[in-house]
C-alpha cells in the first residue's frame, strides 16, 4: 500500500538522517500539521526526520501497520537509523478536539512525554486505559515501535494541529527531546 501511495503525482516523501532520534509524520496532509510539526521539532532539535505528505486533492489513509519497511527505502532507513522515534498523527473525537493522546511501545517516554506536555498546559492523556485502542499505536508492526527502543505516539486533537499552538507543543517537547538525544533522559 505504501509503495503504491509515494508512486501518485503530488505525494512527497521526504526522509534526513541527523541524531539517533527520530521524528516522523506518516500522514502529512492528511491529517494537518503533522508534518509540519515534524519539521519544526527536527529543526529545534536537529532530529532524523521522516515524513509523507499528501497533496490536498487525496485522501488516502493507510493505516501505520500497513506502512512495511520493504516498501520504502527511506523509511527503513530512518527506523534503523533511530534509537527513539516520536510519530505524530491527528484524530478527532467529539470532546477531544485539544487533547493529545500518547501512545506508543515506550510507555516510560510516553510517560515522559506527557508530563511535559501537560506542565506546559497542554491536555495530554498518557494512560494508555483512558486512550481508544485504535489511537494507543503500540502495536509491534507500528514504524515508531521499530525502533531501538521503541517510540512514542502522539495522537493531536483537530485543535492543536495549526497556528501557535505546533509552536507550543514543540516548545514543551525540545527539552525532553533533547534529553534522549544526550542520553540524559534515556
């Protein structure tokens, strides 16, 4: 699925390998202000970055799952590359339109992640009980649990996906990013 959707006119891949952490959209355009995201964070904190972008004329949803190393050269090369990959995704559930769920494999940096998500007042649920089981992104085929450590998952609300808030949010997030880039949060 995902070698079929990098073939189509307007989609963007876009892959850079810098430090052993990583940070990736999968469904840039799709689900706005993740890859733009992405791109601030990797800029604040000069990390590996991955990212497909959808034109805004298609609307393809491939589930992450289904997002297989074999289909793209880039990708498997940023999975090997990191250590720690935060994936970043959107959602919209009525009443949650500005909470963050923080899923993923690595439930001590999801844990992590969530407190400094919040200490910048920002909903965040880190429970993985209190987080639709389709949004948890822990299954093991999930890219951001692929790599060294595992990763964490960031669900955004339709609320926080644009203007000053991707500012904020990346605000909160640089220095616990660095920290794993330093080793002095792993």
């Amino acid at each position: 699925m995902l070698a079929d959707l990098l073939l189509l006119d307007g989609v963007v891949e876009n892959a850079a390998l810098r430090s052993k952490v990583g940070v990736m959209a999968l469904h840039g355009g799709l689900e706005e202000g993740t890859a733009e995201l992405a791109e601030i964070l990797a800029g604040q904190c000069d990390l590996s970055i991955y990212t497909v972008t959808q034109p805004p004329t298609l609307w393809w949803h491939i589930p992450s799952t289904n997002h297989r190393l074999e289909a793209s050269d880039r990708l498997a090369a940023f999975v090997a590359h990191c250590r720690f990959i935060l994936s970043l995704h959107g959602y919209g559930r009525p009443g949650m339109e500005s909470t963050i769920l923080v899923g993923g494999a690595h439930r001590v940096a999801a844990g992590r992640v969530g407190a400094a998500l919040r200490a910048a007042k920002i909903e965040a649920i880190d429970d993985l009980d209190q987080i639709p089981s389709k949004l948890r992104g822990t299954h093991p085929n999930n890219p951001v649990n692929l790599g060294g450590s595992g990763g964490v998952q960031l669900e955004l609300g339709s609320e926080l996906r644009s203007g000053p808030v991707l500012d904020l949010i990346a605000d909160a997030l640089t220095p616990l990013l660095d920290g794993y880039i330093d080793g002095s949060a792993v």
